[in-house]
C-alpha cells in the first residue's frame, strides 16, 4: 500500500476532534468516505471537512473501491462487528479503545484478523505520546534502579449530565462494556504495559456509590507484572475533587506522570528531583496513526495491535470479576 484511502465508520466528536485531522494531515494518508447510521450527519461532516463521500451504510462504506483502511469510531459494542465486516473486506483496521465489550470478543477480533492476514490497529495513542516515550527512557535507563512498584489514582467528581440522568453509553455497560473505568483505565492499563511489560495477575473490587448510572463509580484494583512488579490503583468517579496520577517506585528513584491532564513528568532520586514539560502535539493520534500508516506503506511497525490491546481487557475484566485473573 503507498496511499492509505480510509474510511470511517463513525464520525463523531472522537473522529472530529483526534483522529480525523491526523488521516487528513498525513503524508499518503487521505480520509476518502465517513459513514453514520443518520445519513445527514454523516453528509454534514463530510461537507464541513472537505471528505469526498459519506454514506449511511457501513457495508458500503466496506466495500467501497476507493476506500483500503478502515478507522472504527464507534462504541465498544459495535467493535467486533464492524471489524469482522472491514476483515471480510480485506482491509486493514484501526478501532478505537476499549478495543471491545470484553476481553472475548477481543479474541474473536483478533482470531478473524489473523485467519484473514489483516493489519488490526488499536488507538491506544499514548504509546506514541512524546511525554510518555519520556518515561520509557527514564525507566530503560536503569536511573530509577529495579522497578518495585506502581501506584495509580484516578479521581473525578461526578457529571452533571449524570447526575440529572441524561443518557450517556460511556456508562450503559451493555454498550460501554461497563462505566468510566472502562474508557480511562483502559489507556491506563495500556500504557503500564507498554512501560513495564505483561500484567500476569489482575482482581479488585467495584462500587456504585453514587447510583448515578446502573455502572459502578468505584474501583479499586491490585495487580502484578510477569517481571514481579506490584501495581494497585484507585479509581474513583465520584469523588469530591479531580486528581490524575501514577508513580512507578524504583529501589533508587520513582517517575510520576498525569494520564489525562497536561502535567510535568517528575523524576524523583535521593539527589534531586527534576522535571520535564512535554506538551502533546495538536492532533493527540496523530504519531500513533503516522505509525499505522507507515507499517501499512512498509515502514516500521505501530506498536498497538489488536494482540496488546486484547491484554488491556483481559485486565479490566479481571478486575471487574468476569472471569479466572490467573
């Protein structure tokens, strides 16, 4: 492939506002079609950012012979069907995180991809974030001495849209796959394992505290790296103030970094304390899908595939008590 042609099945606020300049802004990547199930929409985003068809169908957006990508921007639910569409299709797939409802249907993704030799690429875009390829340094170095730890805690008062019980899918687990844990833990899980390496073990506990929504607001969960690290985190939905951190303990010095907030990476030894600002880039996929669109030119290799990104939901659903954490 020398010019990736994709097409969108989604074109909502994620596709508007991180990925959709990014396929456009690309050398040999162009956004060609965009599909939603209500037509007008799917014509108005096209007209408004210069995109040269849209459709109402996502078979036909599939099946289009000018379209050789397809980007998934739509709810978890949806992820496996669509995916095995654009895999029957012969076409390589970028999906949007969770990467599906459940760690199962993950596998079925992946299974229909490699029977079909298709690319699958997940959008866990922080694996090639400036500031976050910042930590991998700091922690490859060996400044940091032997990784010991992780602690995590992710903190948010509830929303108002919630709280007055406007419908929201981010938390309907039937179509969400559970609640906000699912969206941000889900980036956060990812990106410890691109840090550290494989998650062997994963349990925790779940509340609904504030009975907002049918998901749970409360997690707590403790988990174990294969290389013996020890990880435990909070996460919190209903909380009476905003806090977003993680630190990785070293026996001679600890980093700590924001997930979702632009903050300054700190780095912590016994002799100084030092920090790096990193801001992201304009578009925040774009360096992940410039890697998607180099492998798919043969040109490097992306690495958020739809093998490591299955990992990330075996964890959410072994924190959330849906199947066997060994």
């Amino acid at each position: 492939m020398q010019e990736i042609r994709w097409g969108s099945i989604g074109c909502g606020n994620v596709m508007k506002i991180k990925s959709r300049p990014a396929l456009q802004n690309i050398e040999h990547s162009e956004l060609v079609g965009v599909m939603r199930r209500k037509g007008q929409l799917a014509k108005g985003f096209a007209q408004r950012h210069g995109v040269q068809k849209w459709f109402d169908n996502a078979e036909k957006l599939v099946n289009d012979p000018d379209i050789n990508a397809i980007y998934i921007a739509t709810p978890p639910d949806t992820h496996l069907h669509y995916t095995r569409l654009a895999a029957q299709a012969g076409k390589p797939i970028y999906v949007e995180k969770p990467m599906a409802n459940s760690y199962a249907q993950c596998l079925e993704m992946v299974d229909i991809c490699n029977q079909l030799e298709i690319p699958l690429f997940v959008a866990y875009y922080r694996r090639a974030l400036p500031r976050f390829l910042k930590v991998k340094q700091i922690i490859d170095s060996g400044q940091l001495g032997e990784i010991k730890e992780v602690q995590v805690q992710l903190l948010q008062p509830a929303k108002e849209n919630d709280m007055a019980g406007q419908p929201n899918w981010r938390v309907n687990p039937k179509i969400a796959g559970c609640g906000y844990f699912c969206d941000l833990a889900s980036h956060i899980f990812d990106l410890l394992q691109f840090l550290l390496g494989d998650i062997k073990h994963a349990s925790g506990t779940t509340k609904n505290i504030g009975q907002h929504y049918e998901a749970e607001d409360f997690v707590q969960a403790d988990f174990q790296f294969k290389n013996g690290v020890h990880g435990s985190g909070t996460w919190n939905f209903n909380h009476d103030s905003d806090w977003d951190r993680t630190k990785i303990i070293g026996t001679r010095g600890e980093v700590e970094y924001t997930h979702f907030a632009e903050a300054d990476v700190t780095v912590r030894t016994k002799t100084r304390e030092k920090h790096f600002e990193i801001p992201n880039p304009l578009h925040i996929q774009q360096p992940l899908i410039q890697l998607i669109v180099d492998q798919l030119r043969g040109v490097g290799k992306c690495p958020s595939t739809g093998v490591s990104a299955s990992s990330t939901n075996w964890i959410m659903d072994s924190v959330l008590g849906r199947m066997s954490s060994t």
